[in-house]
C-alpha cells in the first residue's frame, strides 16, 4: 500500500507533457537558485579580484607588485573551486578540478613564478571579471519572469489582501491624477491569471537557456585545459596498457606453469621409467613410451593453443580475414565472418581487434546459448569497425570485473570504443571502434 502510494503521483506526474511538468521539476529550482546566487558572489569575487589585481599592477614597479598579483591568482582559483562545487550542487554539472600549481623547487619565490605562469589561474581571475556582467544579466532576466509569473497565475488567490489593507480595489494597470484602472473584475483576474500562466510555462526554459551559459562558462574557464585533460587521459590509459601487459603475462605464466610446463615434466619422468624398463620388460617400456608420445601430442597442443591467444601465425602472414575465420571455426555455433578492409591495420590495432573478436566469440561459446552468429569488420573514414552479433538470450553487461569491462579498457586504452546492446532475451550486437592506422 505505501509502495503504490509514493510511486503513483510520479507516474502520474511524468503522464503530463515536458512543457506543464517544467516550473514544478527540480531541475528548474535548482538553476533558479543558481541564478540568484550568482548575482551576490560575483560582486564579491568581482570586486575583490578588481581590487587586489589593480594593487598588484599599481605596485608592479615596486617588489611588492607581482607577490599580490601571485596571490591574487591563488584567490581566484580558490574563487573558483567554490563556483566548480556550485555548479555540481545546482547545474549537476561536474567538472574536473585543475591540477594544483606545483613549483619545480621549493621557496615563495618558486610558487610565486608557478603561479603567474599558470595559464589555469589566469583563466580563474578571467572568470572573476567576466561573470559579474552576466550574473547581473541573468538575475535582472531570470527574477522578473519568476515573480510576475507566479505572482500573476496566483492573483485570484491574493488579490482581496488590496481592497482590505491597502485601500485599493486591485492591482493597478494604469493611473495618473485623474483617472486610475485597477485589476478587479473577475474578467480581469482571469486574464491577469492566464498571463501568469503563460510566464510560469515560459519560466523555465529561460532558466535553463540562462544557466546553460553558465555551464559554458564554468566548464570553459574554471577546468583543466584541454590540454591537461588529454596528458590525464593518456596517463590513465598508459596504465591501463601497462596493467593489461602485466596481467597478460600472469597469464600466459601461469598457463605455462599448470599446461604444458607440467605435463612436459611429467613426460621426462615417464621417458625416464621407460628407459629403465626398457631392458628388463621391453613390452611395458613401449606402452609408456607410446603413452609419452600421446601427451607430446596433448603438450604440442597446448601450446599451438597459447601461442595462438598472444598472436596467431595465421594473423601475422594472412591478415584479419583468415585470423578471424579461424577463431569462427573454433566456436560453438555457426559463424557467418565477412571482413571488408581496403587494407591491412599497423600491427598493434590488427591485433586488438584479433583478441576483440576472440574473446566476444568465446563469450557467445560459453554464455549466449545462441543458435548462430556473425562478425562484420570494415573501414569507416579513419575507423576500424567491428560488429559481433548473435540471437542467444541477451542481458550482457559492461559490469565492473567483467569480461567485457576487461575489454572496453583495451580498447579505450588505444582511443578505442566498446558498445553493447543486448537486452533481454536477445539478439546481443556488440560493437567496436578503434583507430585506423595503414602500415
């Protein structure tokens, strides 16, 4: 009861069309609030940042000029890590705090020439000048539709608080020493509420225009350059390179060590027993010596088998077509592969998108329980596309510790996408970007 209770007014509510939902939605508010806000700081980052910036160029001839201008800039970044959590608070926008200004060596000296060289900081004390026009723009927009609009759709409700305390039968439209015309009769209290309306519906929308340039700005001036955000980027995919080489080769040991390492020490001593049989019971002898032969066999195998999941012969000398048309043959359910490349990728993408299209096909072996399945590979302007899809029972998930999280931080790693659509009951068509690049 109390389920169907608290879940079925949202229902409802979400049943009205965008325009009516808009002045009541939560969003709304919380870009209102922003805007009001805005006004009040900004005076105060304006003019504190106006003040100390003036000092520091007014004492720039003396030593005691570019100090303040230094913390000037280091005021204006603190301005700004106040402006970023705001916008995460109210806009929901998150955006990535700058890297803090670091001096090569130690000393006041050392921060202070950091910071007058830090482009970050220079962009904070921009945002300090900049915003105070805006703020005061937004405010004077935003507030005036706010308030007549309410005020207007809610006059009936308020409108006998004028004839009791103030003495006037209404609001008044018009007057001058003669003749005055006030809001009273209910024609006119019905008008006054239709505008009102019409200011409530058109509220939000002005809102959120107005706040959206306040996004513009707070994610253009107070984050990382772009730039940084790209050296972040590459040093976050460097270490994911680095720890999918690491588990990699954990893999390829401990698949030596538990395969073909141990059945090859376990056939050494049974050629070892053979030898010494050999003489005594030469029959017994060539049974184990047969049975030695069947696991060089099994151990070969093995072996073909790691050293076809690091890079396949068949890859390096006939390309992605024939690579991949074997791993097909290995799979469970019949696969349909057509590769249309106008050539052959730099090694390193062939083989990603080698171990791409092994490990979604080995997933469609082990968990799809699907009847067929088919690989498309081609070439779209400078992007290497890869497509798996199979009519199995769906649902699979980029889930953190899966296979597939795996997957897409390999692919990411080389400015590579990974996108899965696989609802329910199927079919699961998982595709794949990654950089072109020829030889």
């Amino acid at each position: 009861m109390a389920t169907a209770f608290g879940t079925e007014p949202a229902t409802r509510l979400h049943r009205l069309p965008q325009a009516l939902r808009a002045p009541f939605e939560a969003r709304t508010w919380r870009e209102f609030g922003y805007l009001m806000l805005s006004l009040p700081l900004s005076v105060v980052f304006f003019s504190l940042a106006v003040s100390f910036t003036a000092a520091g160029l007014g004492l720039v001839v003396t030593f005691l000029g570019i100090p303040v201008l230094a913390a000037t800039l280091a005021m204006c970044r603190g301005f700004g890590a106040l402006e970023r959590a705001r916008a995460r608070a109210l806009l929901r926008l998150d955006v990535t705090d700058p890297a803090p200004v670091r001096p090569r060596r130690g000393g006041a000296m050392a921060w202070i020439g950091a910071m007058l060289k830090s482009g970050v900081s220079w962009r904070h004390l921009l945002y300090s000048l900049l915003h105070l026009p805006w703020a005061v723009f937004a405010f004077c927009v935003a507030l005036p539709f706010w308030v007549y609009g309410w005020g207007f759709a809610t006059y009936p409700l308020w409108h006998w608080a004028f004839p009791v305390y103030a003495g006037v039968d209404g609001l008044q439209l018009y007057g001058d020493r003669t003749h005055s015309v006030y809001l009273d009769s209910p024609f006119e209290l019905a008008v006054t509420s239709a505008t009102g309306l019409l200011l409530v519906l058109a509220t939000p929308w002005i809102v959120r225009g107005l706040a959206t340039v306040d996004r513009l700005l707070v994610a253009g001036l107070l984050g990382p350059s772009r730039l940084e955000g790209r050296v972040v980027e590459l040093e976050s995919d460097r270490g994911v390179v680095v720890d999918t080489a690491a588990a990699d080769l954990r893999r390829i040991e401990r698949d030596l060590h538990d395969g073909a390492q141990a059945r090859l020490v376990a056939l050494a001593m049974d050629l070892g027993l053979a030898k010494e049989k050999l003489r005594e019971d030469p029959q017994a002898a060539a049974r184990m010596v047969e049975e030695a032969h069947g696991e060089v066999k099994t151990a070969l195998q093995e072996l073909r088998d790691l050293a076809r999941g690091i890079h396949p012969a068949v890859l390096t000398d006939r390309g992605l077509d024939a690579a991949l048309s074997a791993v097909a043959s290995r799979c469970t359910v019949p696969v349909r592969v057509e590769v249309d490349l106008p050539a052959r990728p730099v090694p390193a993408i062939e083989g990603i998108a080698y171990f791409t299209v092994s490990e979604l096909l080995q997933n469609i072996s082990k968990h799809a329980q699907a009847r067929q399945a088919s690989v498309d590979v081609w070439r779209t302007q400078d992007r290497l596309m890869l497509q798996v899809t199979d009519d199995g029972r769906g649902g699979a998930q980029v889930s953190p510790g899966s296979g597939l999280a795996g997957l897409a931080e390999r692919l990411d790693a080389v400015d590579g996408i990974l996108l899965v659509d696989s609802p329910p009951g199927g079919p699961t068509v998982v595709t794949a970007e990654l950089p072109w690049r020829t030889v």
